[in-house]
C-alpha cells in the first residue's frame, strides 16, 4: 500500500536567537538556523503502541516543540500525540534485535584496514580504496603568506615560512618558535617528532 | 560605497551549532509497513544519517551520526544516547563518537546502535527486521569494512536481504539523470570529494578520484586559521562556531588572485571584512555618565570644602601671629618699666638670649604678619632679598675673642655656600642666553635662506634616523648567535676570563696586567653587557622627534604619516588590519571590541582548498585538475558524453559561488567547443536517499540484493555489482 507520508519536520526551523542573516549571494544555500530547542515532559495521555518508552531525566529539563506532521484529520497522524524526548537506549525495549548477537569489541582503524588490503596483491586495474585517492598535483604550486593567506612571494629561510612583505616578516620576527610551528603545521610542514 | 559610508558595519552574532528536535518515535508500524516487506533504505553517511521506508517522499529520521554513552552521576545509570538527542544534555555532546574513521566505517559498536535507534525510531515490533536494507556505502569501501556491516545485519536484526550502493550515484539518479546517457559525479562531502565518471550504464570506478577534503576539513581548517590569527582571544573558539563561520560566511572565490587583491587593498576591505561577536559579560564597575556626573561634583564639592578650611586656617594662623607680635612687641616696650636684670630674666622665660635677638624676632613675625595679610588679600608680594653682609670673615684671627672666631667660621661657610649659589644661578644664565642666542640665529638663518636651513635640517634629520636604526640593529645582532657582533662579544668575554689576557698594546718586556689604569678600560664591560642601553636609544628618539616636530612644521612635504612614529606604529599594519579591521578604529579597551573576530580572507581561503589543496599540505591535485584529468582518459565521444552531464552533488557544495567557480575553470581546461553543462543537484543533501528511495522500489533492487543465503554461503565480504554499487573483488 502505497501511502503518501508527509514530509517531516524533524529539523524545526522556528524563530531563531538573535543571529543576523549572513548575506551570501546564493539562494540555494539552506540556512542552518540556530533554535532555542526546550522540552517538555510527554504528557500523560499517550496514544503511543507498545513500546515502553522510558524518559530520562533530562526531559525535565528540556521540552520539544511538537511535531507538525499532521496536515488533514484523515491521514494518520505517524506519531500519535506523543512529544519526543531523548531516548536512553539501554532502557528501550528492542524486539528485533537477536539477543544471542555478541558485540564484536575490537575495531580496526581505517589505517589498520587498508594496511591488511595492501597486503592481499589484488591485480593492479582493480580499483581499492587507497588506489583512487587522487594522485599529486602537475601544475607548479601557488605559494600562499602563511601569516596572511595572500600571495607570498618570499619564503623566511630561518623558519621557512612563507611572507607576503616586508611588513609581515616583521611580525614573523616577533613570533614564539611554538606559533611557528603550528603556522607551519596548518600546510603540514611542521618538524613532526615521533 | 565610500569608506566614509560604513562607519557602522554589521555586525554578526556567532552561534552554535543548530539543535535538532530529537526525531519522533513512529506509532503506526502495522498500519504501514507490518508485514509489507517494504525495504528500508539507509544513507549511512559521516555527518547525518538519514532513514526511511523506501515508498517515503522524504527520509523519516534525519540524525547526526553521533553516539554519547556516559554513566550519569546523579541517578547512577548508564546513559545512550543517539544521534540528536546528544544536544540535550551537555556531558552527552562531549562524549560524542562516531561510527566513521573518515568515511568508512569502523567502530561497529556504534553502528549496531546507530542501527537499533533506527528501527526503534521506525516502530518495529517484530522479532526481526522483515524488511530488505538498502545502505549507501563509501566508494571502494574495503572489504573488511562491509563484511562487519553485513554481519551485523544478518546476524544482529535477521534481516532478510542487503544491498550496498554509492550516495553520489543515487543522487544522480534522484536527478532524472541517466546513466546510459552517461556523465561524471563530483560529490563533496563531510570527509571527502569524489570524482566518479558514468559511462556506458555503469559507474566506472577504474578511473574515478577522491579527494581528501570535505566540510570536516573545512571546519577543522578555519579553528585553526581563527586560533592562530587570535591567540589571545578571551573565549575559546569549539567546532560548532567554526562550522557555523564556515557555513555562513564562506564563499568560493571566481579569480582567487583578484579577490586576495581586494582584501589587501584598505578601500574594499571594508565591504568585504565580516564582524563576528562573541558573547561576553561587560564588567561590573563601568560606570554610567550619570555616575559619572556625580562623582564629578562631589570631587568638586571637596576642592570647595578643602579651599575654605585652607582659608580659616590662614586667617586663624594671621590672628596667632598677630598676638605673638604683640605680646614681642609688649616685651620690647616694658623694658622701660622694669629692671634690667628683671627684664633679661623675662626674656630667658621666652627663650631670647638679648636684645639684638628680641629685636629680630620682632623683625621676622612682622614680616610674616605681612606676608599673611598680603596672601589673603591676594596681593604679591615682591621679596627684596637684601646681600648678606659678612663683616668678620675679613678681619684676621688674632682681632677676635673666640665667641667671635666662631662667629667668623660661620660666617665663612655661610659666605662660600652663597657664593657657590650665586655661581650657579650665572651658570644657568649663561646658558639659556646662548641658546637664546642659537635659536636667534636659526630663526635668522631660517628668515634668510630657507631652502638651505631646510635642506640641513632634513640632512641631520636623516642622519639621526640611521643611529636610531644602527642602535636597533646592533641589539638584534647580539641577539642573533651567529652575527659578527655577537662574536666579538664573546671573544671580549673570553679575554676577560681567561688567564692570559691579550693586551691591547703590545709591552715589550712588561708581562703585567695594567688593565684598569687607564679609565677607559672599564668600558669593555658596558659593551659586553647585553643589557639594553634603553637611556641611550631614549635620548636619541626624542631628539630624533625634535626634528620630526620641526620638519611637520615647516616642511610642507613632511606629513605625520611620514614620521618615525606612525611608520612604526602597529596600527597601520597590514597585519593589524586584518585581525581588528579598519572601521570602526579598534579600542584595546572596549570590552565588546575584544570579543570580536573578523573574518575576511579565511571567507575565500578555506573553500580555496578543495581547488587548491596545497594550501592544506595535502599532496593531491585540486578538484578542477582531477576532473580534466579523468575526463581525458576516455575517448572523444565518452568525453562528450560525461561533459554534457557534469553532475554536482554532497553538503559540502552548497557554498556559495562553487558552481560558477568550475564552470569558469573547467572551460579554461577544455577544448573551447566542448558542450560543457554542470548541473547541481535539488538537494545536495537529501537526494542520496531519495534516488536510492526509487531505486528501492525496482525490480532491480531485489535482483541484486544479496539474501540470508548467499551470505551464509559466500560471507559478508559478498556484493553482486549493479550500476550503483562498488566493484567485488575477493
């Protein structure tokens, strides 16, 4: 049955706190809106199915802002007249859920994966995950002032970073060898001691 | 627009990141899907995860991809929570974990309850998930990671068929795209951008691309940028506020090199500079102007108080004076009615030795009787210091008793001290006359030659700044180790200590050590000091100021900018322009001014790196490159194909001025004639799930939908390839 759900609001976009509209040019931008998110307890009379719904305690701090699901007293409502309130996992009831399943504990980190891939000599035109990483750059590299992000045309050779003018190699003078360092790490050029 | 014109710029307020409402608990599971066996699609994607039944207009559940597990103190329970329910409590979005390591997934733990918070939330009742899984997976997820998946489904919700299928793929289709038609996918997400061509019905993932960097890099790289630019910001910068200066704020540059231009130039910077305020607390004891007011009149009220009690004293201390005189002058006056020997004894009462005395001290309290009378009348008064007389000091010794002797001996000292005054005072007489009489001639010279005077001024004005800047270089030389300077220094350091010191002099047959018997030997020690000799550099500024005054007033050509001052100064820096702005001037003082950001070149530097990824340090070819490359590793006719479709899709493109962006350096790296069409997608975000939502629907969906069985039979790593999926491999 082909049943023509509504389009949920699950992500409110109600009166804002004060924040002034940024003015980019592009319409097509969607406005992340900042909400005053409260919550209220559910009230009593739930018309909720059979599942137990356990509330923590933070829903008494909090209170949510319903829902407009609803359009027509003839469509079903999906989710009934309950409010929604944050969810402790480990007090829900999960019917389908294999109880006997055991939660594998140890994880391999994406280094430690593709580390075991490298390893399996798959034949070279198959592609993988580290084959299609996207291969160096040709074109020679614009070269960008480390301090201002404008064009640099000097590099320091004591620090090695890279300067815009005359004026901002004064101000490299002044700095702290750990703010070098961390100027140098934002293009990843800093001396990385293991 | 004028600089003139934007003397109040706007400012924007920073704020978290948006708080989800938490999704709803679905009540109607029997009445929709019980028993329907309609397949539930998941996009399964770093940043949200988005869920719903696959005949959904929209997907049900749309949730950040974060899970909090913290043990709560106050009821002692262990606590889940998933994905926006996080936001509602504070220990819960510091706990945050995701399932991803970069856009793979990993921690399966977190997955499996990503996984029942998604059916819990659906309304499932049954003993297992009756419902076919359509999930979006990473392009070339590795094995590993999609065996775990399937495990988990097959095992953990009994599910009864899995399909696996790439997010970009089933945006294009969600676009009424074709893939016989063919195209090419760029696909910017949370961690990475892929380039993916389509040729020939399917995916072509032999040649497709990705590219490290993605809105978590984005976020990452603009905290970092703020973090430097502002080292001393009272507040700490978190990820939320990056991410929101990232989505608000930042835009893709048309010509980068010409927008850097415009941001380094003082004229348009304003326009484009953004202000950021923070929230801050202004401190207690600012006072208001009606405080202000106030404290004002009582420090006058003081002042008025304080002059009177001043005045009543002054009065009382001329009445005091007034009687001592007269009770001095009574003593004086009763000599005639007394005995002589009786009046010496009233005298000894009032502590006077004789007459002469008396008749002193008369002297002195009328004076002061005048004095007074004349300070309240206000009168000034011109002292008449008569020249002290010393009649003894001439007089030989042998004329003299010793009362006199005595007398001459403080005569004599008296005298030298009163010479030594007069001396001195001729001294500064003389001294000011000649500078009279120098200024007299300058002006003169002045009046006379001004071009001349001028032109000397100016040279000595000159010669003047080269000490100034001589002094600064010679103290940074020092501090350098290496520099000449810092080397003789040392040698000067060595000679000392050492037991054999060279002398400066060669002495023949003479070994010893004279140092010190000439004075200026000890000035070795001034210059090995490494202490600043501030007094010196003080002395040589303010006469270099000297001139700067003289030249600004003179010299037509010489502007306040031009001085020592202001060149150095650091509010005319670049550097100061781009961390405080030019409009308003920025006050060290005001407390709303310190919590404040701007954001200008960071606007166009972080969306830079996706084009440009050396700026980052990630050694890989930007956006535009990628795509020109792989689109001419096919042959003419494909090439025509993919170009006609170029297909934009993922959160991430949704900055502002990206489309243009490429379709300006795309052409510049195709063939003129090339029928180059980007298309962008409805919604970056949403159509993932709405294209795999139809595909889920086909016939095609259960064909290659992988069932219980064969995973039994050939293991989770198993996967049938269909156009939107990933290529199998064993």
């Amino acid at each position: 049955m082909e049943i023509e759900q509504e389009e949920v609001d699950s992500t409110n976009t109600s009166t804002q706190m004060e924040i002034e509209e940024p003015d980019n040019d592009n319409p097509s931008l969607q406005m992340d809106v900042d909400t005053a998110i409260t919550f209220e307890p559910p009230l009593p009379a739930t018309s909720t199915t059979n599942l137990a719904l356990e509330e923590t305690s933070e829903a008494s701090t909090i209170t949510p802002t319903p829902s407009n699901a609803s359009s027509s007293s003839e469509t079903y409502s999906p989710f009934g007249s309950s409010f929604p309130t944050p969810i402790n996992l480990h007090l829900v009831r999960k019917p389908f859920k294999n109880p006997h399943y055991k939660t594998p504990k140890k994880f391999k980190t994406l280094k430690q994966i593709l580390a075991a891939e490298r390893n399996l000599n798959t034949p070279l035109d198959v592609p993988t995950y580290s084959n299609i990483e996207a291969p160096p750059s040709i074109r020679p590299q614009k070269k960008y002032c480390d301090i201002t992000g404008l064009e640099a045309k000097y590099t320091d050779p004591k620090t090695r970073l890279r300067y815009h003018s005359a004026e901002v190699y004064k101000e490299i003078k002044q700095l702290a060898p750990g703010v070098i360092q961390d100027y140098l790490g934002l293009r990843h050029a800093a001396v990385v001691l293991r | 627009m004028s600089l003139r014109e934007i003397s109040q710029p706007k400012i924007y307020n920073i704020a978290e990141r948006r708080n989800f409402t938490p999704n709803c608990t679905a009540t109607d599971y029997e009445f929709v899907a019980f028993n329907t066996g309609i397949p539930i699609v998941i996009d399964n994607g770093s940043y949200q995860c988005r869920v719903g039944w696959a005949n959904d207009v929209s997907p049900r559940l749309q949730f950040d991809s974060m899970v909090s597990k913290y043990r709560d103190r106050k009821i002692n329970q262990s606590v889940l929570l998933v994905g926006n329910d996080i936001y509602t409590d504070a220990t819960a979005k510091s706990n945050a974990k995701t399932a991803f390591d970069g856009n793979v997934v990993y921690n399966f733990e977190t997955m499996e309850y990503i996984l029942d918070y998604i059916f819990f939330k659906l309304g499932i009742n049954t003993d297992n998930v009756y419902h076919p899984i359509l999930m979006t997976e990473p392009v070339c997820n590795p094995n590993h990671s999609r065996r775990l998946m399937s495990e988990l489904l097959f095992e953990g919700y009994g599910v009864p068929s899995v399909c696996y299928g790439i997010d970009a793929l089933f945006s294009f289709h969600a676009n009424n795209l074709s893939f016989d038609e063919g195209g090419i996918v760029a696909s910017s997400g949370h961690t990475t951008t892929h380039v993916i061509p389509i040729i020939g019905g399917r995916d072509v993932l032999e040649h497709s691309k990705r590219i490290s960097y993605g809105g978590l890099t984005s976020t990452d790289y603009m905290l970092k940028l703020m973090q430097l630019k502002y080292p001393t910001f009272p507040t700490k910068m978190t990820v939320n506020q990056a991410q929101h200066l990232v989505h608000n704020f930042t835009y893709v540059a048309q010509d980068y090199f010409k927008e850097l231009k415009e941001y380094s130039n003082t004229n348009s910077f304003a326009l484009k500079d953004r202000i950021i305020q923070f929230p801050y607390v202004p401190p207690a004891n600012e006072k208001t102007e009606e405080e202000l007011a106030r404290q004002e009149e009582r420090r006058q009220e003081q002042a008025r108080r304080l002059k009177e009690q001043a005045a009543k004293l002054r009065i009382q201390k001329l009445k005091d004076l007034e009687i001592t005189l007269e009770s001095y002058v009574q003593l004086k006056e009763s000599r005639s009615s007394m005995k002589k020997s009786e009046w010496i004894a009233r005298l000894k009462e009032n502590r006077i030795s004789d007459e002469a005395e008396l008749d002193e001290i008369i002297l002195k309290t009328e004076k002061s009787v005048q004095r007074a009378r004349n300070k309240l009348l206000g009168i000034d008064e011109v002292e008449i210091k008569e020249e002290p007389t010393f009649p003894l000091v001439d007089t030989p010794d042998d004329q003299l008793n010793d009362a006199e002797k005595k007398e001459k001996k403080k005569q004599i000292a008296a005298k030298s001290l009163h010479e030594t005054r007069q001396r001195q005072k001729e001294a500064k007489e003389l001294a000011r006359r000649q500078q009279e009489e120098e200024e007299r001639a300058e002006e003169q010279r002045r009046v006379n030659d001004f071009e001349g005077w001028l032109n000397e001024l100016k040279s000595s004005y000159e010669g003047q700044l080269e000490k100034v800047k001589n002094l600064k270089r010679k103290k940074e030389q020092l501090m350098d180790r290496r520099s000449h300077a810092s080397q003789l220094r040392m040698k000067s350091i060595a000679n000392l200590a050492s037991d054999t010191p060279q002398q400066k002099r060669r002495r023949r047959g003479q070994d010893e050590d004279t140092f010190g018997m000439d004075d200026n030997d000890w000035s070795i020690y001034k210059e090995i000091s490494k202490e600043e000799d501030a007094w010196e550099e003080e002395e040589e500024l303010t006469q270099l100021r000297d001139y700067e005054n003289k030249l600004l007033q003179y010299d037509p050509a010489f502007l306040p900018e031009h001085t020592f001052d202001a060149i150095n100064s650091q509010q005319n820096s670049l550097v100061f322009m781009l961390t405080r702005g030019v409009v308003p001037t920025y006050d060290p003082e005001n407390f709303g001014q310190m919590h404040q950001l701007h954001v200008n070149i960071e606007r166009i530097r972080v969306p830079e790196a996706l084009f440009q990824p050396s700026i980052i340090g990630l050694d890989q070819a930007g956006v535009v490159e990628t795509i020109g490359d792989i689109v001419n590793r096919f042959d003419c006719d494909d090439q025509r194909k993919m170009i006609k479709s170029m297909f934009v899709t993922g959160g991430h493109t949704q900055t502002p001025g990206l489309l243009p962006r490429l379709e300006t350096s795309l052409r510049s790296i195709l063939p003129s004639d090339a029928p180059l069409r980007i298309i962008h997608a409805n919604d970056p975000v949403l159509d993932a799930w709405r294209g795999a939502a139809l595909w889920a629907k086909t016939e095609d969906f259960h064909k290659y939908a992988v069932t219980r069985q064969e995973y039994q039979e050939y293991g989770g790593e198993y996967l049938k390839e269909h156009r939107f999926g990933n290529v199998y491999r064993i």
